[in-house]
C-alpha cells in the first residue's frame, strides 16, 4: 500500500514539483489581495463607497481608462492587423517599440509625456489652441494611461489576427468582398476574442496606473492617487478601505470581462 | 473562356515563366504538377490574390489582369476548404450573395438550390467545424459557385479525403460539371484524378507548362519525366463498365471484356500496374483472375527487370523480372497469356 503510494509520487515527480512551486506564486498573489480585502469590514467599505471623493476618483479611473481603451481600439487595432500581414524591414524594431512603454519607469513616461503635451511645447500649444488641456485634466489621465497600456491591446490584437487564416479573406475576395468589408466581416470577427482580451488587460492596466498620471495630472483625483494621498496624509487606516474598494470594483468587473471574453473555450 | 498569356509570376525562390494557357468555355481543365510546383500560386495569380510580375489574363474576352479579385467573378476552392469558421453552412452560402445586388428571396433560392445541388441541406444550420472532410468540400464547392463565377479554380480539391471519400467527391465534381457546364481549372498532383476529370491536361513542371493535351495524349506521349515516369508504372484504359456474370462488373476496353470490381457503371477508366501481370506461356485458369491472349509487340530492357508490351488488344504493359524472362525464353512477336486479379484493376 505504502510502496504504491510511493511509486504514484515517483511516476509524476515533475507534475508535482511543478504544482508545488506554483502554489507558492499563486499564494503570493493571492494573500495580500485576500488580507487587503478582508481587514477592511464590510461595514466601513460601505461607509467609504458612500463617501463622494472616493466614489469619483475610482469613476473617474473606470471612465478614463475606458477612453483611453476606446482610443487605443480605434487607433491600435489597424496597426496590429497591418503588423500581423505584413513584412517590412525594421518590423522587428516597431515591434519593440510598441513594447517599451511596458518597461519604461512609470515616473519617466509621464516627464516624456509633459514635455510633448505641456503648453510649453508645440503638441501641447497645438491641442491648447482648440481647448484641450493635459495638465492636470482628463485628458492628460487618459493620454497617460493610453501610453502605458496600449502595447497590451496591441500585442494581443496582432496575435488575434495572426491566427486567422488569410486564406479566409482570399476567398471572401473572390466572393465579392472588398478589403474594407473582408476585414470586417472575416479578420475582425475572428480576431475578436484577441481584441477584446486585450482591451480588458488594456483597460485593466490604466485604470492600475499612477507614476505617470501622478507627473501629468494628480488632479483630477484618479483612485489610486487617492489612495497614496490618503496613506501619506492620514496613515494606512484611511488609505486601505479605498483601496480595498479598488480592487474589489477591479476584480468583478476584471472576472466578468474575463468570462465574456473566454466564453465557449474549455480550458479543461 | 479563361486566357492566360505570358505569365510571369515570381514565386520568391522561383518563377512561372511565360505561362499560357487557354481554357474553354464549359471546359473541365487539370494542371497537373508535383507537390511544391507552385500550383496553387498560379490559381491565386488567376484570381488576383497574388501579384504577378507579367503577363495578361483574360476572361470571356476581357482583360481582368488588374482587376481586384472581387471584381473578377471567380470562384476558389482551397485545398483545407477555408471554409468560415464564424459563420454558418448557410451563411458560408449567403456570404458572396449578399453582396449581390438582388432581391433577398432570390438569394435564399439560390443558396437553397445550390445546398439541394451538393445534397448538403440538411447540413444549412451545422457549424463548419462539426463536418466531415467531405461535407466540408461540398460547402466549400457551393459556396465558390454561388457567384455564379465564370470560372471555377479548384486547388486540390480531393488531396485532403480519405480514399472513399474522394471517390465520391470526385463523381460529384465530374456530375456537377456535366450539370452546369462550368468552366472549371483543377490542380492537382495526381494522374488518376487528372484523367478521370480533364477534358485536357496541362503538365506544369520547373515553373513552365511542358505540355498540354487530352489524358490520351499526355499519357501515350509523355515529354515529361514527371508523366513519363507515372506512365510507366501503370496502364491506363477508357472503356464501358457493365453487369458481369455473376454478380461482378465487366470492363470492355476495345472490344477485349476483363473483369473488375467496382460499383460504378458507365464510361470510366481502369488502372493496372504492370507488376500486378503475370506472364505465361499456357492459359492459367482461375476465378478471381483475368487470363487474355496476346502477343508481345514491345521489350525494353532495365537489367534486372523488363517491360514487356503485350498486345491483346489493347496494350498492357507487364513488369518480369529477367529470369522468368529467360526460363519463359520470351521474345517480340511471340504468343503469351497475361494474369490479373480482378482487384488489381482500378475503376475510376
């Protein structure tokens, strides 16, 4: 009895180390989540949700990081396609491109940013003339949270569309499609599920967001911000609720995106 | 009528040169080349999905060389069907009909006609993903001919089905094609489908068109390794399959009846292969076997082995080793028996 039990661990050694050490990373997110979560009792969660800043910094979050989701679905979704059907010298280098607003230092990407959309410069002064401001407005937040997150959409969008045969959209030529009804009656709808998991990493991603928001705009107040500036002003009582709230808001909307989008694939 | 002139079609590490071809009004045409001859290049040239560095093509007296595919009314099978994934049987049907400019009902009578045509109705609701290999090409065939297309480019229409399922696709292409006169361009890499279905055959070879003619003249007159070396492994007879005694089928090839087993009846071709021929001086008698009498007429000598043509006729060519050659003490123009297996015999 013993010595099969002993020989049912021999047989799956490598299964079972693997699964041991990635219980310990799973543990490792997933307890400082949980602790945030808990310590907080529902009935100060509650009393904070009620309280009008918090509430408009954590809309303010969901609602620019949507915008910047939208702008990035109009803007980086084309490029992914081109991307995934087309080679081109320096392919590899707009490649990497894409990617470095993902390891820039937060703190950094919102100077770059103040120096190409501050009133002081030629952007800025441009977007000035027509009456949109970056600095310390909405749409620096938004700009902000774009720059950061867009490589995520972007990145998924192309392997989106790298997997759609382009066999399909010859044959939707030969059918009678032009390119602009072949991309949006085949490669869109069958991207799709590429592009709108990595609109909800996008959007997740912004509304995470504070070094470079924190250069650009700490004002309007986004929930993160408020949740640094509750910790630096009042202490870590104050601060957690509302970012127990965060997360919270954050996780539902996260797991019921996440479900749409991974709907009808079996991952068992 | 589809005119290809002078086509030249860069192909990265090679090129199609000066590719001409005519094609027939209603016509059944095979290109028939190698795996990895570029075959399916050449029909996405044609249909204007992949650039071309020269050369015209015309349809039905018009130039549509510069042409977007779209505008060009031709319909495409691929090989893996390419049938759309997200979309319905129906709507896979629908999809070049709805952007035609007709009335809705129209389009849902022809989409109705053309899955009563292919015997895939009761697949209309299915997902393409649920079909068979089969019910696939039989959605991807009513699909391309839904345009209502000037030609039909069929790339390697059969190459994915397992063997009885091809056998029945390719009835269905043949009747089809009787049908509605369809001119239709096939490519494909084998011999028995390229008799079976072209009216004539174009050999592709090293990128040039090597030869152009009916089954007859390309299998007889080879100018092509590639057909040259087909031809030697197998006879390939045209003949009238009919009710044999008992409960078999009967081939009659020119006058000379041999049995086979097939359940088609009807004009079709038989393939034997010459080592499947016995060689002998006496009758051998036997029920499942075809004995005939005739006389040798041909002997080409590959050393250890030997083709043999013997006349009956019609020719078969037999495979014998050099020593039964010359324990038989075989020679031109001397009387001998041919032995087959009915089972040897390929109908299609």
């Amino acid at each position: 009895m013993i010595r099969n039990i002993w020989r049912w661990i021999a047989q799956r050694r490598l299964t079972i180390t693997f699964l041991l050490l990635g219980m310990v990373i799973l543990l490792f997110i997933f307890i400082p989540l949980a602790k945030m979560i808990f310590s907080s009792s529902p009935s100060i969660l509650w009393d904070t949700l009620l309280e009008g800043e918090v509430r408009s910094a954590i809309w303010l979050s969901l609602y620019c990081a949507l915008i910047a989701t939208a702008v990035g679905l109009v803007l980086g979704v084309p490029l992914a396609y081109f991307l995934a059907r087309h080679r081109f010298p320096g392919k590899r280098f707009v490649e990497a491109l894409i990617d470095v607003p993902i390891v820039v230092p937060h703190i950094a990407t919102g100077i770059a940013l103040l120096f190409v959309f501050g009133k002081s410069f030629l952007i800025g002064r441009a977007f000035d003339a027509i009456g949109i401001d970056f600095v310390f407005a909405v749409p620096g937040i938004i700009i902000a949270m774009l720059f950061v997150s867009v490589p995520f959409l972007i990145d998924s969008a192309k392997q989106g569309f790298e997997k759609v045969d382009v066999r399909l959209e010859k044959v939707s030529r030969t059918l009678g499609a032009s390119p602009w009804q072949t991309f949006f009656s085949v490669s869109l709808p069958l991207a799709k599920r590429g592009i709108f998991g990595g609109a909800v990493m996008m959007w997740a991603r912004g509304i995470s967001e504070f070094g470079a928001v924190l250069v650009l705009a700490s004002y309007p107040t986004i929930a993160p911000i408020l949740v640094y500036d509750r910790l630096e002003q009042y202490g870590l009582d104050y601060a957690l609720p509302v970012a127990a709230l965060l997360v919270i808001i954050c996780i539902i909307i996260f797991i019921v995106l996440r479900s749409i989008a991974y709907r009808g694939e079996r991952t068992w | 009528m589809v005119e290809i002139k002078d086509l030249t079609v860069n192909l990265g590490n090679f090129l199609f040169e000066e590719i001409n071809l005519k094609v027939e009004k209603g016509e059944y045409f095979i290109i028939l080349g190698p795996t990895g001859a570029g075959k399916t290049v050449l029909l996405e040239s044609i249909a204007g999905l992949h650039p071309i560095k020269s050369g015209e093509i015309w349809l039905d007296g018009r130039e549509v060389t510069k042409l977007e595919p779209e505008k060009r009314g031709i319909g495409f099978v691929y090989q893996d069907y390419a049938l759309f994934p997200h979309l319905s049987v129906k709507d896979n049907l629908l999809f070049g009909l709805k952007r035609r400019r007709q009335p809705k009902e129209e389009k849902q009578r022809v989409m109705e006609w053309l899955a009563e045509l292919l015997g895939i109705t009761h697949l209309l609701e299915r997902s393409p993903d649920t079909l068979s290999g089969g019910e696939r090409q039989k959605v991807a065939l009513a699909r391309a001919l839904s345009i209502n297309p000037q030609v039909l480019l069929l790339d390697e229409p059969l190459s994915a089905l397992d063997p009885q399922t091809r056998e029945e696709v390719q009835q269905e292409l043949r009747q089809i094609h009787r049908r509605l006169k369809q001119t239709t361009i096939h490519v494909t890499h084998d011999f028995e489908e390229a008799i079976a279905l072209g009216d004539r055959i174009a050999v592709l070879g090293g990128g040039r068109i090597l030869q152009i003619g009916t089954a007859d003249e390309i299998f007889h007159h080879p100018n092509s390794e590639f057909v040259a070396r087909f031809a030697m492994t197998r006879n390939i007879f045209t003949g009238e399959v009919r009710d044999g005694t008992h409960g078999g089928a009967i081939i009659d090839v020119a006058g000379t009846n041999f049995e086979v087993v097939t359940d088609l009846r009807g004009w079709l071709h038989a393939s034997l292969r010459p080592e499947d021929i016995l060689i002998s001086k006496e009758p051998l008698h036997s029920s499942a076997r075809n004995s005939l009498k005739g006389t040798i007429t041909h002997i080409a000598d590959r050393g250890a082995t030997l083709y043999l043509t013997v006349s009956t006729p019609p020719d078969f060519v037999c495979l014998v080793t050099r020593r039964s050659f010359e324990e038989l003490a075989l020679a031109e123009g001397e009387a001998v028996y041919i032995t087959f297996k009915a089972s040897a015999v390929h109908i299609f």
